[in-house]
C-alpha cells in the first residue's frame, strides 16, 4: 500500500515520518508527488518515466477517480492507496499515522 506524499503539506510529512519511525519502508512504499500542484492536482513528475513507481499512475486524482468516479473535490496528500485494487484508501493524514 504506497503512501503518496508531497514536500508541501506538514501532514504529508507526518504520515512520511511515521512509516519511517515504524520501520514500515519494506512494506509500504512512498512515492513522492511534485512540490507544484496543476489542473490534475499532484503530479507523479518526479519518479521514473513520470509516474508512481508502483502504480503507474502519472497523477494522484487517478486513484482518487479510480476509487470514485463522480469525485468532484480536491486531491490532497498524503494519500494511502491500496496496490490491489489501485484506489485511493485514505487521506486523511490524522488517522493514516495512527493506522500505521
């Protein structure tokens, strides 16, 4: 299950912290989105070929669309997404760090 974090947000750096201070690195991956939001929200540009490196996705909102395809809010991080079903689980960054 990645944790999809940003460099602007504290929360985002929370949810950063906990898996690293829980030793979850092993069994969840982090992909980091672009510091610079646009019309699609978080963008993936940072990783290799531009994309998530475990879900391919390119931005954020796909697995937020992916989960809802009505969604119509905004697309915030972090964001925990399930690798089997590549939706969107969870952001909110306050019961993230206590699940993990």
């Amino acid at each position: 299950m990645p944790i999809s974090a940003g460099s602007g947000p504290p929360a985002a750096s929370r949810a950063v912290v906990s898996r690293r201070l829980l030793g979850l690195e092993d069994a969840i991956s982090l992909a980091v989105v672009d510091p610079i939001q646009d019309d699609q929200g978080w963008n993936f540009g940072l990783g290799p070929g531009g994309r998530d490196p475990v879900l391919g996705y390119r931005c954020l909102s796909e697995a937020y669309l992916a989960a809802d395809a009505d969604y119509d809010g905004g697309f915030s991080v972090p964001a925990m997404v399930d690798v089997a079903t590549r939706r969107l689980v969870t952001n909110d960054f306050g019961v993230m760090t206590l699940d993990l």
